[in-house]
C-alpha cells in the first residue's frame, strides 16, 4: 500500500470520531444525526450509482467512466461506514464475519 493511503479502518474511526464528538460541519455526523432511515436511503441511492456507472464503463470503457465507477464506490462504501457507525456496528464483526463466510465455502 503505497504511503499516506488511508484504510477503511481509519476511515470508519474518523467517521466514528465525528460522530461522537458531534462534529459541526460534518456531513458524516449530519448523516447520523437525521438516524438510519436517512443513511439507509442514501445507501440505496448510492448502490443505484453503482449499478448504472458499471453499465456504463461495461458498454463503453474508458479513463472517465472508470473514475466515475470509482467514485460512486466510494460513496458506497462511505455510507455503509457512516450506518456502520450509526449501529455501534465495529469493523472487525464486518471482518469477523467476511471470514467466516469465506471459510465456509472451502
């Protein structure tokens, strides 16, 4: 991993960190604030994104629609951390779990 990349763990600790500490200006505690329908709806809208972005760089691949597939993963991701972090859910029960699925189908 190349240097000053960040982690979705240290993603997820500063989303957890705006959360608690009620930080004005942050989209991530504004998120959290307006409760989990809220954040659920926007992990729907995102997922859309996702879906209509990978058929569009699937028809028609190129540099521009790569990066827009890119950047609506990203989205998604990020609101799955922000509900993660509304649901006291922590990242090793996502690990946790990611392995025992993993570890079933062998």
């Amino acid at each position: 991993m190349p240097k000053n990349q960040l982690t979705l763990e240290e993603l997820f600790a500063t989303i957890k960190n705006k959360i608690a500490t009620k930080e004005e200006n942050s989209y991530s505690y504004e998120l959290a604030k307006k409760g989990v329908e809220k954040i659920s709806r926007k992990i729907g809208e995102e997922a859309l994104e996702v879906v209509v972005a990978a058929f569009i760089n699937d028809k028609n691949p190129n540099a521009k629609n790569r990066e827009e597939l890119i950047g609506e993963i990203c989205d998604l991701f990020y609101h799955n951390l922000v509900l993660m972090a509304a649901e006291k859910i922590e990242f090793s029960e996502i690990l946790s779990e990611l392995t025992r699925r993993n570890n079933k189908k062998k």
